[in-house]
C-alpha cells in the first residue's frame, strides 16, 4: 500500500506541475497579446489627432488640408510622453513618426513593449492599420490609402 500512495503523489505532481506550465504559458500569450490590442488603439488615438491636424486651417495650427510639417508635439492628446518630434512613448510601446511628412497621408510605426512591430497608415480621411509581426524589428509594409 505503501508503494501505491508514493506513485500517487508522484502522479499528483507531475499533474499539477504540468498544469501550472501551462497556466503560465495561457497567461503571457494573453498579456502579449492584450499588449498588441492597447498598441493598435494607440496608433489609432495617433491617426485621429493627425487628422483633426489635417483638417485644421493653418492659421490655427494646423495642416490645412496637408500632413506638412505634422510632428508629435502639434498632435493633440497623444497617448503618452514625447521624447522627440518623431517619438512617443507610453507603457504600451514606442510610437515612431516620419521625420517630414509631406502630403496625404503618412506611416507611424510601433513597437510594442512586448515585441514585434506593427504600423497604421493615416491618411487625411482614413486609417489603414497593417499587420502585427511578432517577430519584427522594423514595422511592417502597410496598404495605401482607399481611394476616396
């Protein structure tokens, strides 16, 4: 009798500490991914104050019907701290702007606290957000704009 309770709690243990192996497993895929999530809203809290900047008339500030001259310090309400004209970050990731937009529409592109990168296209009455890619270092390609 003995021997059957000691492979019994042989057993128990291998059961449970394959059991917690898994849990820790379940719970950082969802954290990383809950990550990606507040990532994609950033980049699109991003995009809607670009294009209140767009829309604005230069006279106040704005763009006046152009991405020109946008940078993260005229973005109203930006999702974190700027640590430059073309960088924000936030405990999300690094939101990185291009160093002169010019035109219609722009790329930012991410990179989540959790790895990866992924980009959002903003143009001057849409958002085209692109692919994440866990395994990038630089942002992916992300479609053009619909045409309007």
């Amino acid at each position: 009798m003995g021997q059957q309770q000691l492979l019994l709690v042989i057993l128990v243990t291998i059961i449970v500490g394959i059991a917690t192996v898994v849990a820790i497993n379940t719970f950082s895929a969802a954290s990383d991914s809950a990550n990606v999530d507040a990532v994609r809203n950033d980049l699109l809290s991003i995009a809607s104050s670009a294009q209140q900047y767009y829309m604005k008339p230069e006279a106040l500030g704005g763009g006046g019907n152009a991405f020109d001259g946008i940078t993260a310090n005229n973005l109203g309400g930006v999702p974190g701290d700027i640590n430059s004209d073309t960088e924000i970050q936030n405990s999300n990731g690094t939101y990185t702007l291009p160093a002169s937009p010019t035109g219609d529409d722009f790329v930012v592109s991410a990179e989540p606290q959790s790895g990866g990168a992924i980009a959002i296209r903003v143009c001057a009455d849409d958002a085209v957000m692109g692919d994440y890619d866990p395994d990038a270092s630089t942002a992916p390609t992300v479609d053009a704009c619909p045409a309007s």
